[in-house]
C-alpha cells in the first residue's frame, strides 16, 4: 500500500494526504513546504485527479433481523463520479 506523505491544502480549508504516484498526477499545486502543496483547483477536481478506486476492497455485512445485505464501501471519488453520472455538478453547490 502507498504511503500518503505528501499533503495538499484546498482553498475551503479542506485538507488531503495522498502518495507520491498521486502528487505526481495532480494539476493545480503549488509548493509551500516540504510535503506541503496548496491546490488551485476544488476538491472535487483533485479527488477526481487521483489514482485511487471508486470502491473499498472488501464487503461490509448489514443485518436486519434474518435479512442479510452485503455492500461495498464507496471512496469520495466513487460517490463524486455517481453523482456526476445523476447530473449533479460542482458548481451548483455554492
């Protein structure tokens, strides 16, 4: 598993560690300290930009008296490329 040493700071003051492989898929940073990188771009752009799946490995079991549900865990890129696919945008948030 990658290490997520490096951090990026979004102007929302939201904050993301991610690996060497993803700063260097990024667009939008710039350096201002030595892992630290400040992103021009939202935070959706960036977590759209990263290399990580839409999906958890693995299944979570849900039980409700003797229904048993199995289901995947969704990553932030997963939930934000379905809900782009159901027409909503970033933009529309404000």
């Amino acid at each position: 598993m990658a290490h997520r040493n490096y951090l990026i700071r979004y102007s929302n003051g939201f904050k993301e560690h991610i690996s060497h492989a993803d700063l260097l898929a990024r667009t939008g940073l710039v350096k201002v300290g030595h892992r630290a990188y400040l992103s021009t771009v939202s935070i959706q752009e960036g977590i759209l930009q990263s290399s990580g799946p839409n999906y958890l490995p693995g299944l979570f079991l849900w039980q409700l008296a003797e229904l048993l549900e199995y289901e995947r865990l969704q990553t932030s890129k997963g939930q934000i490329q379905q809900l782009e696919k159901m027409g909503w945008r970033a933009e529309s948030v404000a």
